[in-house]
C-alpha cells in the first residue's frame, strides 16, 4: 500500500554488512541521509508542509471529507503515473498518456452508453485497456523498430490521440456515463467493516512475507536486519493503515477505487522488484549496452514498457471518467495531460533512467493533487495552481539534482 | 601448459564492414591453464575479433571450434552457452543495479514461484567473490556506482567466471586504473589460469602482457603478424610486430619489411 512507503526505513540506504543493531540500522540510514540518499524523506516532509500551510488558510482542508476527496482526486494521477515510472526507469518519456487517457475514458463511455448496444461494464473495460496495449504496443514498435526517439513518437501520439478523443465524441460534446459499476468506483464505499476487515489482511500478509524473507536469509547465512525493525516497519503500516480507515470512515468510507490504487501499487511494485522483466527495466535504464551485452533483449523490454505506460493511462482514463461521471472533449487534456508525468518525478523517479520505484508515482501525485485540492480550497485560479505546482515540480528537481551531486560527492552516486 | 588442446581455435576469420575490411583470415587459438595476450595498435582489430567470439558481430567467413568442435556463434546468448564470456572495458555493468544484480544480469535465478531468488543469488554472488579473493567489496547490495575502478573491475570478472565459464576474455582490464588496482587485477587473471581457465587479455599495456601472459598475438590491421612465446621474446621485438609486422595483404601496397 502506498502507506507502507512512509513506514519503511529508506531504501537503498546504506546496506549493513553483518548482523545489525537497531541503533547501527538508524546510523547507517542517517550517514545515508547525510551522504545525500534521501529517499522519501524529503517528499514526505513536503507532504507535512503542504498540509500544515493549507490548513492554517482553510480548516477545511484536514477533514475527513477532504480528506476522502483527496483519494479520489489523486486516484488518475496515481494510475497513470505508475505506467510513467516505468517509461522513466527506461530513459525514455511518454507525452501521449493524457490522451491515451482520454481515448480510453471515451471509449469506456461510448460502449456503455445506453442506445441499444451497451456492453457490460467489465467488457467495456477490458476492450479500453487492451486499445491502450495496443497504442502503447505501437508506440514501442515505432520506438524500437523504426528508431524514432519516444520524444518524437509520443508528442505526435499526445496530437494525434487528442484528435481520436475529438472524433469518437464527435458531435456529441459530453457523454454522460451510465454504468453503475463504473461510475461507482469512484463514487461508492467499502462498507467500514470490511475496511478493517481488508487492512488487517493485507498487514497480516506483510507480516508474513517480512518474517519469511528474514528467516530464508539466515538461513542462508546472509546478513540480516535487526528484528525490531520488521516490527517497526509492520507496526508502521498497521499504524498508517488505521489511521487511513478511521478517517475515511468518519466520512463515506474507502473509496473502491483506493483499493484499486492498492493492488496496482503491489502489483507493480512487485513485478519491478521481484521479476526478470523488473530487473531488465532497470539494467535497460541504467546501461542499455551492458544489457544488451548480457542477452537481454532490449527492444522486448521497451515495447513491453510503452504497452504497460499506455495500458495504464487507459485505466487512469477509466478511473477519471468514473469520478467526473462523464467524458467530454476535454477528456485527457489541461492537468491530465502533464500531472502523471510531473507526479513520479516529484516522487523521486530520475528522468534519467535506471533510478525510481512505484511509489513515486503515488507520492508524487498526492503532492500534486493536495496542493490543487488546496488552492482550489481557498479558491485560487487555475492560474495560480499551475504556477504553483510548476514551482512545485522545480523544487522537486532541484532537491534531487543537489542531492544527487551531494551523493556524487561523497562516492555513494 | 600451452600444448594441451585449445579450448578455443579460430580459422581464417573475415570481417568487413562496408568498405572496411576489418579482419582478413584471422587465426588465433587458446588453450585451458594459458592468459593469451591480444595486442595491436589502435584499429588492429581486436576489438573486432573479441565481438566476433562474443557474437555481437558474427564473422563472415571462416571457422570457430569450440574444444575441437565447430560451432557457430550468432548472439551473447550463444557465446554463453558455450561458456565464453567476455569482460567488456568500460561496457560490463549496470552502475544503478548492485553487485548481486549485476552478477546475475541476464541470468537470474527464479525461485519455484517464478520469483527472483535474492537469497540464493546473494550467496552465490558473495561465494564466488571470496573464491575469487576479492576482499575489497564491502557489501554485495551496494551499488556498482560507489566502487572503485578495480573493485568493478573485479566484479565484472567474478560475473564472468560464475558460470562455469571455460574461457574469459578480458577487454584492456586495466586502461583506466591505477598501480595498485592494475595488481589487484592482475592477480585475478592469474587466478583464473591457475583455476584451469582459458583467459584472453586484450591490452596495449606491455607490461600487462609479460606480467601475465604465457603467449602473444599480434594482430596488424586486420591480420594476423606473429605469435610469440611470451618466455622467448622481448617487449621490443613485440612493439614492432605491432608496428611494422609483415602482412600478407595490403591492397594497392607493396609488402612491407619483413621483421
């Protein structure tokens, strides 16, 4: 879940050698820290800043309701985002999600609309995510094949989907969806009982998978972490998930669509760090020719990860659709068409390639989203938003850039 | 030592690229226990021969035999199989992935879930350092990006060996390190041959070559100039193989004196 990014230590910190103390774990994070291995760290204290600043205008901001709002918003940039990490790992960029968004949220509105022909809502859905296999599928094969730079392919991709947005709607301006399922991931609740319910299992299983993955390395003779810090870790997500349940539930509940984000969260969060092709992602992004050299194939790897960017910004369009209850000819354009780029790079994902997790994504659109929810609180232009979530991404890049050189500087890179 | 059967034996291998003509019938052998050094001038051709063993730029004419059987190597994937592996200068590893994940890259082991299997790739990776004697490595999960020349250096060896490997080729291990890395180095390939390993080293160090080499060839664009015992010949007998070795074809060009 995406909570459990806050709760662990910071990845990629300094690896103990031997057995560990909890104190030399807290050290090792800490020189980390120092060394310029930030982590989540400073997207997490910039996540506090936002909310503390908003709320002091507006005591709206920190409620419940709000704060179930606040999921929802973010939920498309989320979505979406989680396929740009992927791109991004690789070096590359995709422009085009936006509209491939759009295409998807059409396409899911004009096959429920109720003239006769309606499908159901899973067909629907199934049918819009496999159009955006297939468009990023194609974007891969122009990219890898044809050898046109992904800047190129996706900037005509983000002209010319916008101009399938505009003509599958054709005439009609907006297409309202009416499809109870759909509509109701964004717009209905778990029962509270069966948040609880939900949360208690999903810290159960981590708790398994943490305790297994420590006895099958001692067993191994390798290096372990303190034990304490799995109980650390499993209370932290325990802690945060409470926290998450009992505010939503003080309001309408959890949203369907949280639970969504969360088993695409681990899915992919998994498939990044616990498969081949996760592994090939990041060896592609951070030396293509060592890659290539040690027999992965590289094209493979590319156009599976335009498909997956693509797939995934069709059910973004999906979830958005399902929140606004309607596409119109707007659909994928204005934020949607920069947000999920913007979101994993203020979550720490390089635009280099070869450096960024899944929960980039998720973080990152969480600042975005909390910082438009907020003007838009206090009643702020979308002038004003978009300067300030400009400044925004700036000062998450520059963070970055200066620990990045800080990291350089003190050999760790 | 350098009677015993080649583990790898190329015949008159030729390669152009376009108006290039890269290699001209190449021959070159290398038998197990032996660290051959491969020397010339820049655009010899060296290069171009090690792709060809590593298959990244199959040859167009000629014949490879691996342990006295032809074979035919269209890919890394191929030249693997085989048990060649090739440790590329500056090309070998993946700076944001750490030494486990490097060691393994393109190879890693799956649990029964179809899952990597971390723990047992970690082992291996950690065994095969220490059998190795690379003691300098602090921890196995840190990244390649925070090691020193040698200590990559050593990395990229110890991947190359993990796997049962018969020959090692080693592209200018030690261009870009200082004295005491190149001995760490240097150490290594010795290890190798004293493992039973055929080892080819390709250098313009001199000093590299009769360090560890028990033979030389010298290759003069794109052909083959001399082999040399590295016990019966000097290091300036070698410089002017690779400088003014005969060749037996140069188009439009007189031969050339004969050393």
């Amino acid at each position: 879940m995406s909570t459990a990014a806050g709760a662990e230590p910071t990845p990629g910190a300094a690896v103990a050698h031997e057995r560990t103390s909890v104190a030399d774990a807290a050290r090792g994070w800490w020189q980390g820290v120092r060394a310029g291995d930030l982590g989540s760290l400073p997207i997490i204290v910039g996540l506090i800043i936002i909310a503390i600043v908003f709320q002091s205008q507006n005591s709206n901001y920190l409620t419940s309701g709000n704060f179930v709002n606040l999921i929802v918003q973010a939920a498309a940039y989320m979505t979406i985002g989680m396929g740009v990490v992927f791109v991004l790992l690789l070096g590359e960029i995709d422009l085009s999600v936006g509209f491939v968004s759009g295409v998807a949220g059409v396409m899911t509105a004009l096959l429920l609309l109720d003239d006769g022909n309606a499908i159901g809502a899973i067909p629907a859905i199934i049918i819009a995510v496999a159009a955006g296999l297939a468009i990023g599928t194609f974007h891969g094969l122009l990219i890898t094949k044809v050898g046109i730079p992904s800047f190129v392919v996706t900037l005509a991709g983000l002209l010319g989907w916008q101009g399938v947005v505009l003509l599958l709607i054709g005439d009609r301006g907006t297409v309202t969806l009416q499809d109870a399922t759909v509509v109701g991931f964004a717009n209905d609740f778990l029962p509270a009982a069966t948040s609880w319910i939900v949360l208690l299992a999903c810290v159960g299983v981590y708790a398994v998978t943490q305790i297994s993955a420590r006895m099958s390395r001692k067993k191994a003779g390798l290096p372990t972490e303190p034990d304490v810090l799995i109980l650390v870790r499993v209370l932290g997500l325990l802690l945060i998930g409470a926290i998450i349940v009992a505010v939503a539930n003080d309001d309408r509940g959890i949203p369907y669509v949280f639970v969504v984000l969360a088993v695409l969260y681990l899915f992919w969060t998994f498939v990044l760090a616990r498969t081949r092709f996760g592994r090939y992602v990041y060896a592609v992004g951070g030396n293509q020719e060592a890659a290539r050299r040690a027999g992965v194939n590289v094209d493979r790897v590319k156009i599976v990860v335009f498909a997956i960017c693509s797939a995934m910004a069709a059910l973004g369009g999906i979830i958005l659709a399902s929140r606004l209850r309607s596409v119109d000819t707007g659909a994928g354009g204005g934020q949607v068409l920069l947000y999920p780029i913007a979101a994993p790079v203020i979550g720490g994902t390089s635009l280099f390639g070869g450096r960024g997790h899944i929960k980039s994504a998720v973080l990152g659109a969480l600042v975005i989203a909390s910082i438009d929810n907020g003007l838009g609180l206090l009643g702020l232009s979308s002038g004003t938003k978009f300067v300030i979530t400009g400044l925004v991404l700036l000062l998450a890049v520059t963070v970055d850039s200066l620990s990045r050189r800080r990291q350089a500087a003190t050999g760790r890179a | 030592m350098t009677d015993s059967h080649p583990v790898l034996e190329l015949r008159g291998i030729s390669k152009r690229f376009g108006a290039v003509q890269a290699l001209y019938q190449v021959d070159f052998r290398v038998a197990a226990g032996e660290v051959m050094a491969l020397v010339g001038d820049n655009g010899a051709g060296k290069s171009t021969l090690i792709k060809c063993i590593a298959g990244i730029h199959p040859a167009d004419e000629g014949e490879v035999l691996f342990e006295g059987s032809p074979v035919h190597i269209h890919g890394p994937k191929d030249a693997a199989r085989l048990g060649i592996e090739v440790v590329y200068q500056d090309l070998a590893l993946a700076d944001n992935l750490d030494v486990v994940q490097n060691m393994f890259l393109g190879r890693e082991e799956l649990d029964s879930f179809h899952r990597l299997d971390e723990v047992d790739m970690e082992r291996r990776a950690s065994k095969t350092l220490s059998d190795l004697s690379v003691t300098t490595i602090r921890s196995v999960r840190q990244t390649v990006a925070g090691l020193s020349g040698g200590q990559r250096q050593s990395v990229a060896v110890a991947k190359a060996v993990m796997w049962n490997s018969k020959l090692v080729i080693l592209d200018e291990p030690t261009a870009a390190l200082g004295v005491a890395q190149t001995r760490q180095v240097l150490d290594l390939v010795k290890r190798l041959a004293d493992q039973g390993l055929a080892v080819v080293i390709v250098t313009h160090n001199m000093h590299d070559v009769f360090e560890v080499a028990n033979r030389i060839t010298v290759l003069r664009l794109g052909q083959n100039v001399a082999e040399f015992e590295t016990k019966d010949v000097t290091q300036a007998k070698v410089v002017e193989a690779i400088t003014a070795g005969s060749l037996s074809k140069v188009p439009g060009q007189a031969d050339e004196v004969v050393v």
